[in-house]
C-alpha cells in the first residue's frame, strides 16, 4: 500500500523537526527537547522510512550524523568517519542484534563464539584526537561525521589528555574518546555559576560541550574536563592488532585515559547482566552514563560485518531508561514539612520519567528557583534518577512564552491559618513559625509514629491526617490516650484493624529512648545523635535539664544539635507535650549499655524465613545490639539479607535486583561475631 498524503506530510514535518533539534543540540548546546524525547521522534520517522522507502530521502536526519561545523572554528574533515551507533531501547532488540550478527558470522555461544566488549556509554561530547610522533597535533568535534571543527587549544588544557605520548608511540595514532564534565565538577560548576548570578547548565552533558565550544581556551581550562578512549582511529607506524580489548590496553599503557569498566564477554545473556547491572548502579559513578555500547571484539570479525549506511553492524547502544524529560511547568506552590520548612514544588503536566509517571517535582528552595528562574508556564526539564526524589533541572528558555513573569515566594504559609513564612538571615530556608500549624503538626505526627520513630504500625499519612481532622489527636502527646470508641465507630474501621492500631500504639510506650527522641522532631537531631544523647544522659529528664555546653560535651553531639535540643525542651508547648507522654507511661529511660562490640553500627541486616539458633525476634535483637537496624524491606541501603527456611521470595529477588548479599545462618553468625560478610 502506498503511502498516504497525510502520512507524507508527516514525515516532512519529523524530518524538519528532527533535523532542527540536530542543529540545536549539536550546534548550539542548547537542546529543547530530552534525548529521549528526541530518540522517540526519530524512532517514529524511521518506522515510516522503512515501511515506505519511497518516502525515504537521502537527506533525512535518520542517515545523518550529528550536525555540520558552525563558523565559530575551523573546519576539520576526519581522516576516518566518526560513525554514530543505532540503538537498542530494551533486551530484546539488543538480542536481536546480537542473533543477527551470530546468523551472519556462522557463529554462537556453542560454536566459536562471539567476544563482545561491553563498555559504558559516556554521556559526554565525542572527541577524535590526532597524534603525530607522539605530539597531540589535533582535537575535533564529531560534527556532521566527516567533518568536525577543531577545538585543539581547548581540549589541550584537559589534565586527562597527555600532550605527549612516551617514546615508541605511533607515527600517526588517531583516537576516539568522550570529553565529559564529572558529576562533582558539574555541582561545583554550577554552585559558582550561581554565586556569579550566571545562568546555570542544566547537565554535565552540557557543560562539557559548552565548555569545549569556548572561544577562550582560559574559560576552558577552569572547567574541570575529563576523558575516556574507546576506540581507535588510523593508525601508522604502529603494532597490528587483532581484538579491541588489546587496542585499549595499548592507549592504557601510552598514558591515555581508558574507562576501566570494560567487560569482555562470551554471550550475549553476560552482555545482557552487564547492561542491567550498570543500569542499577549508574549513579555510583562520579560520571554520566546513558548506556552501554557493546562491540564484537574481534577486529577480523568486525570487518566480515562492515557498515551500514550510517552505522557499524559490530556494535550497538544499549540505551537505560530517560532519567530526563520536558513537560510544562503548571504552576509552582510550597509544602509546610514538619519542621515548618517551606519546600516550592512544581506542578507539572504528568510525564513518565526514570520508570514512573512525575506531576510533582521539588524546586528545594528560594534561591534555587530564583536562580533557575523557572516560571509557571515554562517548558521544563524534570529529572527522576534512581531513588532521588524528582527535581525541575531548569527551564528550557527558548520555548518560553512572551509575558510570564519570575515566581515570587509567598509570604504567608498555605495552611487555613496562613501565618507569616520567615526567612531567617543567613539561612537558605524559609520556614512557617507557628508551632499550631495544621501542616506542621500533621508532619509531625506522622513522623513521630513513623519507623525512624516510635514505629507505630498503622498509624500513616492518612489515618494521621484523618485523626488531626476529627480532633481525635492535636499533637503527638494524644497519640497514647486516642478515645478508641470513637475510633470503632468511623467508617473503615473493623474490629481488627483498632485493635492492630491499638496494641501498635501500646507497643511504642516502650520503645528505646534514642527512637522517642528522633520522633520528637528535634531540628539538626538524627539517630546518632540522638542514641550519643540517650547514652550519655540516660534519662530524658536529665537532658531537658541539661545546657547546651552540657550536651556538646557528649561524644557524638555537636553544638549544633546541642543547641537545637535545647531550644526544643525550652518551648513551653513542647514542655507540654512532654508531660503528656510521661502521663502516658513512655519510656523516658534508656538505653542499657550494649555490652557487645558494635559490629554492624551503620549496618541493615533483614531476616527473612526461620533460622535454626534464632526466632526472628532475637535475630533482630542480635543486631540491634551489635548497633545494627534489622528493617522489615529490602533496599539499596540493606547490607545483607539473612535466608533461612522458606524465606520471603521478594525479599530475596530484590536482593538479587540490587545486588545485595544473601547470608545462610552459618555466615549471619559470623556477621554478629565479626561484622563481616563472606568472601
Ligand atoms: S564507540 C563506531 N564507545 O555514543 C563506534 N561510543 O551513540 C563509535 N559514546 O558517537 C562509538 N561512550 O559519542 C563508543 N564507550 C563508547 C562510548 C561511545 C559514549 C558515544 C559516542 C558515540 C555515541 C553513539
């Protein structure tokens, strides 16, 4: 079937519109749309070239390269192509490929199989340098893949980049390798962008192609640059190779940076691990990463494949998941935490970014709004990357409509009561200072009772919010004397699950001192400080007697805490509340001593299926006293998971997602002796 007019007009436009965003990107470092979003639109409009050829052209961005050099710098045409890669979005078009290049080489994982090197994909700018007699003689660009500009004196300043090769170098050695800006020197960056009231950049991707696009090699220099080599270009006067494994180890040992993640592996399941496991730990590196690029390592092998128009059969980028997309920012409000904090958050058109559907995404503070300078209505950048909760990068400037005006932080707290927002000198947060806040005590409460908390069960957001509502509590200090009648009688409430709340808020009457502490949402006081307290002073009476010199004294506690724990206790409300927990029989004292080493002091052990030595409260106690937590979850921050019989399959899985070691009881029992995991 031919082609529809309409289905033409289509591809005119996502042909227009892809190679606008080339030019954008690759010729002004000012990108509007995400990668991902760009990947999509060139998705879409090669599907359409391929299903009708006919309306293929020659000069479709989908057989381009990047885009051609800008009048800024010289013209530098590549002695060899810098050829881009085609993409893989997910594990079965990366297998895919890979059966496809096992069918054409005759070859597989039982017979001969292939080598294939799996390297990070560094999210950078990609740079080719040429040596000549060992001197570096030139840096370019990619530019269009045949012809880049020549940013030398820049890219002559980078640390990473020797200027000199040893003695025996190659006559002629051109190299490939991605110039890009470290996570740490992009903070510091921008942290001095925005002390000079300079405009910031919104990801390290770039400030690395900004920086190499400076006219002035000075500016250049005082950005912290860095490489990683990963491929080889000509080569004259120089060793035969027959693996790209060994082309990386002889840059390596000619003083050029090569990443040391390299993984050279003999299936394409291993290809696979390799992918998901830097998929889940890409933020452990000091550096971006968008994927993983894998290549056939044999060089002969490599040229059985050869090229398509615009891309190397023998290799692929296996593209994570966008941790970055744009949506419109809908408006902009503050959320009162339980200190009082007043937090700005964005609200957004609802976009699906690092695997889950955003439409809320903190802007932290004033100053970070100012000097993002994002307004209602913008275009945004919204980033979601692992755990961290999602944040507006900034505001995509050229999309902004005429007439919209800077946000200004408002004066008075969202809550019915609307007290006044305070900005104390010299502090970057402003914060609602009304001690009845609904907000805040809302938070508070829900703190309180929360697993850092006296860990009552049950009692969440909602029920908290619920309670505050129908005045069954005011403040934490009703918690213990909840008129449970009332409770039975409320929709939703079934015999059971009072009777679950109940014991659960009986249960936190005894809860250790340290955990009371924490609950009571003491500004600057967290777990350690609040155990050192509880340590040092044994009763919560004496450290309401305490001074502030008294409680600095303490191993663990600075005058920070010391003092923010003061101002606490000297609150009479606070006071007030106090006294109604000691009416309600909590626990003001504590702790024992542990006699025992504290082996697994930092450590999350979770126990999961029944030990032989241990039930599984004392095997939470074993690491609790050893100065350990035992939480009920599986996540990042789990040190180890202990299996005994029919244990809980998530809890397991998980553990093997994040890589977590799983213990039998033998080695738990050297855990508790030692603090030592296996091998
Ligand atoms: S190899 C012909 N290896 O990703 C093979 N590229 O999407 C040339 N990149 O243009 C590229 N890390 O800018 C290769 N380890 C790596 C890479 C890498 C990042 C970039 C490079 C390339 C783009 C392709």
């Amino acid at each position: 079937m031919p082609a529809s007019d309409e289905l033409a007009e289509r591809v005119a436009a996502l042909r227009a519109e892809v190679s606008e965003h080339d030019r954008r990107y690759h010729a002004e470092d000012a990108p509007t749309i995400s990668d991902a979003e760009y990947d999509e639109l060139v998705r879409e409009l090669r599907r359409y070239e391929e299903e009708f050829p006919e309306l293929a052209t020659p000069d479709s961005p989908t057989q381009q390269v990047g885009a051609g050099p800008s009048a800024l710098f010289t013209p530098v045409r590549h002695r060899q192509p810098m050829m881009s890669l085609d993409n893989a979005f997910a594990e079965p078009e990366l297998l895919a490929w890979g059966e496809r290049l096992e069918r054409r080489l005759g070859a597989g994982p039982d017979d001969d199989p292939v080598d294939y090197a799996c390297e990070l994909k560094i999210d950078g700018v990609a740079i080719s340098l040429l040596y000549e007699d060992g001197a570096l003689t030139q840096a370019a660009t990619r530019g269009d893949g045949r012809v880049g500009e020549d940013v030398t004196a820049n890219v002559r300043t980078i640390d990473a980049v020797p200027a000199v090769l040893p003695a025996g170098a190659p006559q002629v050695l051109e190299v490939r390798g991605e110039v890009f800006m470290g996570r740490a020197a992009f903070d510091a960056l921008n942290e001095r962008q925005a002390a000079a009231g300079e405009r910031l950049f919104v990801n390290p991707r770039n400030s690395a192609a900004g920086s190499l696009r400076q006219k002035d090699a000075a500016v250049t220099s005082g950005r912290e640059l860095a490489m990683w080599c990963y491929q080889l270009g000509e080569v004259q006067g120089g060793p035969r190779f027959t693996r790209h494994r060994e082309t990386l180890d002889f840059l390596d040992e000619l003083g050029l940076p090569v990443n040391p993640e390299v993984a050279v592996v003999p299936t394409l399941a291993e290809v696979h691990a390799y992918c998901r496991r830097w998929e889940q730990h890409r933020h452990d590196l000091d550096y971006e990463i968008d994927g993983v690029v894998v290549k056939v390592d044999d060089l002969g092998r490599r040229n059985e494949l050869g090229f398509t128009s615009r891309a190397p059969r023998w290799a692929i980028a296996y593209k994570f998941p966008p941790e970055e997309r744009t949506t419109k920012l809908l408006g902009i409000q503050v959320s009162i935490g339980r200190t009082g904090k007043a937090t700005p958050f964005a609200q957004l058109e609802p976009v699906f970014v690092g695997g889950a559907n955003v439409s809320q995404a903190t802007l932290h503070n004033q100053d970070q709004v100012r000097v993002k300078d994002v307004r209602p209505g913008d275009t945004v950048i919204v980033r979601r990357a692992g755990d961290v909760i999602p944040e507006v990068v900034g505001p995509v400037v050229a999309e902004r409509p005429e007439g919209l005006e800077p946000w200004e932080f408002p004066t008075t707290c969202p809550c019915p009561r609307g007290s006044t927002l305070v900005r104390p000198e010299g502090e970057s947060d402003t914060r609602c200072v009304d001690l009845q806040c609904p907000f805040q005590l809302h938070g508070s409460i829900e703190h309180f009772a929360s697993r850092g908390g006296l860990d009552i069960e049950g009692f969440g957001e909602q029920r908290v919010r619920l309670f505050l509502d129908l005045g069954l509590v005011h403040d934490i200090g009703d918690i213990f004397s909840i008129d449970w009648e009332r409770v039975r009688a409320l929709e939703g409430f079934g015999e059971t699950s009072v009777a679950n709340l109940q014991a659960a808020v009986e249960a936190a009457r005894s809860r250790p001192l340290p955990d009371l502490l924490v609950g009571l949402n003491i500004r600057h006081l967290g777990p350690a400080g609040a155990q050192a307290l509880a340590r040092a002073f044994g009763h919560l009476d004496r450290i309401m007697a305490a001074s502030v010199e008294e409680m600095a004294e303490a191993e663990g506690v600075g005058p920070v805490i010391a003092q923010a724990v003061h101002e606490w206790f000297a609150d009479e409300g606070h006071r007030a509340v106090i006294e109604k927990l000691r009416a309600a029989g909590v626990n003001f004292t504590g702790p024992e001593r542990s006699e025992l080493p504290q082996v697994l002091a930092g450590a999350s052990v979770v126990v999961t299926g029944t030990l032989e030595g241990y039930s599984r409260e004392d095997a939470e106690e074993a690491i609790k006293a050893r100065g350990g937590k035992s939480p009920g979850s599986v996540s990042k921050k789990t040190t180890a998971v202990v299996v005994g019989e029919g244990p809980g399959a998530s809890k397991v899985t998980k553990a093997e997602e994040l890589g977590v070691p799983l213990l039998d009881e033998a080695a738990f029992e050297h855990l508790l002796a030692t603090g030592e995991l296996p091998g």
